[in-house]
C-alpha cells in the first residue's frame, strides 16, 4: 500500500500552534520550573505515549539535575474521546517518596485520566506533586484540574502532532494540527 506524505493528507487541518511557538513556550515553562525549584532536583514523571515529544523538550529547557521517569496508562474508550477507566500499562520504576514530581502531561480534555493520575501518585507520599500540561482544553473539566503549569489553552478541537496522536499516527508532526478525519 502506498503511504502518502503527511503534508497531502486530507484528514489534517490548520495548524493550531506552530513549531516555533510551540519551542519558545516550552523554553518559557523550563525557565518557570527552574526557577520554582531552585535548590532541588525535579521528577519528571512523563505520560507515554503523547508527552514524549514535550518532555524531551521540556527537560532540557530546565537547568536544574532533573531525573525522569514513565508511565504509560491506557484509557478505555473511542479513538478519540476517553472514558475516565484509565488502566496502568507501565508503571515508575522510581520510589516517589519524599520527592518533588512534576507530572508532564500532553494534554488535558475532560482530565479524567490526570485525575486519576494524581489520586494514584499522591499515594506515594512525594513531598510535592505539581502538574505541567502543555494543552489544556478550555470548559470540558468537570472540576477545577489545577494545573500549575500550562502551555497554551485551547478550544475543544481534536488535534495530533507534537507526540499526539489518532491511532497511533501523526506523532511526529513537529506542529499542532487540527484533526478533522478522513
Ligand atoms: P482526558 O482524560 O479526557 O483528559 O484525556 C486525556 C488523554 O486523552 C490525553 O492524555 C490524550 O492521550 C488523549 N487526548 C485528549 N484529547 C486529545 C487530542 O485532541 N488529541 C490527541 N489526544 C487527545
């Protein structure tokens, strides 16, 4: 079967941020981060697959000994819409106790799944857990998500690139692309 480039694929719309502003915010949140922990030395705990992209770049916008982390969570539900059941398919190997965490999220819709994160990760007895998200969809969280840091607020538009995904494609546009299927 033939693959098309990504440039002539139908299913893709306008960009919603571009490459450039999607660095210079992210240089932005490194520079914040280093600053709030000044003295300490951060855990990222990035979400696989979609925060990839904005972790790697996040933690070398931060100039601080930063350590990292995974977990992957799958959530049930449509391609695009999740359902709030999120399950653990890779857990931390990193011992939380009495560390700063940062969660590294990409993005945040109904924020079932960070709910669910941090309910799980506040368990562990870190002695902070603060959030960066790099998206965050405006009106769709059924309560306050409280968010320290985020990268730029959008409308409920699907979209991929930059480590998001449908389906598992468009995770290496270096852009935010709206999606508006096939
Ligand atoms: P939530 O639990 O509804 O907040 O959904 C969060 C997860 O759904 C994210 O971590 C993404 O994996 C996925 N997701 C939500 N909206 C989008 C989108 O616009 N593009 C790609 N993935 C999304």
């Amino acid at each position: 079967m033939a693959v098309r480039s990504q440039e002539q694929d139908d299913a893709l719309g306008d960009v919603v941020v571009p490459e450039d502003e999607l660095q210079d915010r992210v240089k932005a949140i490194g520079k914040e981060i280093t600053a709030d922990y000044e003295g300490r030395a951060p855990l990222l705990v990035g979400v696989l697959k979609g925060a990839f992209m904005f972790m790697s770049d996040l933690a070398r916008a931060i100039d601080l000994p930063v350590e990292f982390d995974f977990m992957a969570v799958s959530s049930y539900g449509s391609a695009t819409r999740t359902s709030g059941v999120v399950r653990i398919i890779k857990d931390l190997d990193i011992d939380l106790e009495g560390r700063d965490v940062i969660i590294v999220e990409d993005i945040v819709d109904s924020g079932l799944t960070l709910a669910y994160l941090r309910r799980n990760l506040e368990h562990r007895n870190p002695a902070s857990l603060e959030v960066c998200a790099l998206l965050l969809k405006d009106g769709l969280q059924k309560s306050d998500p409280d968010i320290r840091y985020v990268g730029f607020h959008l409308p409920a538009d699907f979209v991929v690139g930059y480590g998001l995904d449908v389906g598992e494609k468009y995770r290496n546009l270096p852009s935010l692309v709206r999606y508006v299927g096939s």
